[in-house]
C-alpha cells in the first residue's frame, strides 16, 4: 500500500505534522518495503485552499491513503472524492506512524477532524 504521511522534514524520522495542508513535506511510503519518496508542500504557503491543493497533490501521487493529525472539510471532501483513505489523530515520527497503521492503532476518518482554514 501506498501511504503519504504529513511531514515536518523529508525522512522517515522526521516527525509528523499534524497540519494536513500546511505541512513542510508529504512521504510517500511503500508500507510492505518501507521504501520512500518525498514531495515538498508547494501549497503550504498558499494565501487560500491550501489543503484542496494538497489534496490534489496526494491524488496526482495516486496514494491509497493519508496519514496525518487534523484534516479540514474541504480537504477532506476532496481526498475522499479521490478515493484516499485518511487515517488522523497520529503522532510521533513518519516512521512511528507507519508502524501503528501497520498494527491497525489508527482509525480510519469519517469526517472533518478541524474547521476549515484553521491551518491545524
């Protein structure tokens, strides 16, 4: 499975960043081999709809899923109109992150986590 995770740096130590659309960075992560890419946030800075940019980013990578801390409505009506599967409320590193979807510890998002424009 392919899995992005929001990310503060472009390692799989960094820590994870709980803001979906206003993070530095997203992982791409091979969860059977471990193996990774990293994409920089261009929508980061964006003076609006920062995570529906992000998103489209995620569904341009073809990802099966997102890892991250919040997710907004906009956000989150565009990555599931896109068929990725968020998974929030995670914490700790990238790798961490792998590791508790991995042991099923995360749960799957049926709705927003944050208000929209919230930045969190």
């Amino acid at each position: 499975m392919k899995l992005a995770v929001s990310a503060t740096g472009d390692e799989l130590d960094a820590q994870l960043d709980r803001r979906f659309g206003r993070c530095s960075f997203f992982l791409l992560v091979d969860t059977d081999t471990m193996e990774f890419e990293t994409i920089q946030n261009s929508s980061r800075s964006a003076s609006g709809g920062a995570g529906v940019k992000a998103a489209q980013t995620l569904a341009d990578s073809e990802v099966d899923g997102l890892i991250t801390g919040n997710i907004g409505p906009n956000a989150f009506n565009a990555l599931t109109s896109a068929g990725i599967n968020i998974f929030t409320g995670a914490s700790g590193t990238v790798k961490e992150a792998i590791e508790k979807y991995s042991e099923e510890e995360l749960s799957q998002a049926n709705e927003p986590t944050a208000d929209g424009g919230s930045g969190k």
